[in-house]
C-alpha cells in the first residue's frame, strides 16, 4: 500500500500500456491506426464477435450474383494452386525421400490461406461468416441467398 492506494493495480495498468505500446512481430505491416484499433478491440466479448462475422456474412449474401461469380472463379483458381504447390513440392524433394508424403501435404495449406487472406468467397472454407446470419433468422429468402453461394 503507498501514499495513493494499493499499488498492484496502477502497476498492472502500466504493464498493459507498456505491452499495448510494443509492436508484435505480427503488427509489423499495420499501420498506427490499425495498431490502435487492435489495442481497443483486444478483448472483444463473444458477442462482440459474433455481431461482427454476422455483418460480413450478410455483406457476403447481398453481394450481386457477377461479383460472386468471379470471386468463386479465382478461389477455385486460388484453392488449386495447392495442387500446384504439392507438385512443387513433390518434383524438388523426389519421389524417395523419406518425408514426401508429410511434407507434401503442406502444399494444401498454400491454396487454403490464399483463399482465406484474399477473402475470397469459396463457401467450404469459410462457411460460418454465411451460415451465421441464416441460423439467426431462417426464412426462404436467406436460405435462397445461401445457396446462391
């Protein structure tokens, strides 16, 4: 206890700040105003959360129906490129090489994180972002907007 009351808390707080303040490794390409949006939104609350996927999953469905089109184009284009990169993989390592086939399994992640950081609409790799908001309200209309996906 000091002068000005218990001092753990004012010393957490500090701690906090100080953490806030220090740049991640993963922080490196965000610019200072998304740093600060990260530092606000740091413990959203699961409501909070679902509030947000459930925007971008009627964002999704509104969509018009060319734009998803050609956005499903190049997912699929997206998500073969892990075909592409296990080839790669396989012709560089050989085919008697003790590790092939773990190894060569990596080249799916390739394809599937190029779709997901794209936002590209592939619907079974991000399927809750769409689900979400026909589970909230279920009628003809959000059923007919899902399947359109």
């Amino acid at each position: 206890m000091t002068e000005n009351g218990p001092s753990q808390p004012n010393h957490d707080a500090v701690k906090r700040e100080a953490r806030e303040q220090e740049i991640s490794p993963s922080e490196i390409a965000l610019t200072g105003a998304d740093r600060e949006a990260v530092a606000e939104n740091s413990s959203l609350s699961s409501l909070t959360v679902y509030s947000i996927i459930m925007r971008e999953g009627q964002e999704e469905l509104e969509r018009p129906l060319l734009s998803l089109w050609w956005s499903g184009i190049a997912a699929g284009i997206g998500i073969s490129s892990s075909v592409l990169a296990e080839a790669v993989i396989r012709s560089n390592l050989g085919s008697d090489h003790p590790y092939l086939s773990l190894i060569e399994s990596l080249g799916y992640t390739f394809g599937f994180v190029l779709v997901i950081l794209a936002r590209l609409q592939l619907f079974t790799e991000n399927t809750i972002t769409v689900i979400l908001p026909l589970l909230a309200d279920t009628t003809k209309h959000h059923l007919a907007r899902t399947t359109r996906l």
